[in-house]
C-alpha cells in the first residue's frame, strides 16, 4: 500500500511538472509566437462569403484547403452545389485573398485555362 506522505509527493511532483510545462508553453507563445497546432487544422475550412435566401436558406462559399466550393444550405440539408474558379472568387471577394493567399495561381498560368 501507498502511504499518505508518498502519494502527497507524488501528487506535487506531477502539478510541479505540469506547472512547468504551462510555463514554458505560455513563454514560447510569447516569446516566438508559436500557437498550437489545433489552430492550424481548425482553419482548415474557412467561410469566405455568406448570403441568406427566403425560407431560411443560404448560400456559402468556403474555402475548403485549396479549393472553394459553393454550399446551399437548407433547414434540413447542406448540398455542395460545385467547385468555384479560384480566380473569380478573388476576384469576387477580397477578403478571401487574405484566407487562400497560398492558393492563388501563378500569374502566368492565370489566363491559360
């Protein structure tokens, strides 16, 4: 059996290490502006234009990692109606420049399909 005295130390070295790993997390964010990697895959799809139609239905062009796509959404469903050009939809929005920089085609290549 454990006795009181070691499971009270046992107990204090873990909050001591998990101290000092908050610790460390906290100064390399700000230190380095490291960010978790959670925020890199929760930005994985991102909306980039939003219109509401009568019913309660919309329609939405997201950015889906390199592609956009436009969704209708419905009460009851959401249907992806097809992918978008990438260059009209930098063109159409800009603000979606900002969300798909890594996705805008080479300027030579543009006018070639």
């Amino acid at each position: 059996m454990i006795d009181a005295a070691l499971a009270v130390r046992l107990v204090s070295a873990c909050a001591i290490v998990a101290l000092v790993l908050v610790a460390i997390d906290v100064l390399a964010r700000r230190a380095f502006g490291v960010r978790p990697r959670l925020r890199r895959y929760a930005r994985l799809f991102e909306v980039v234009e939003s219109i509401s139609l009568p019913g309660g239905a919309s329609l939405h062009a997201v950015r889906a990692g390199d592609r956009y796509v436009l969704l209708a959404r419905s009460a009851s469903s959401v249907v992806s109606l097809g992918d978008l050009p990438v260059d009209a939809v930098l063109h159409s929005f800009p603000n979606a420049h900002r969300a798909g920089a890594a996705v805008v085609a080479d300027p030579a290549t543009r006018g070639s399909s």
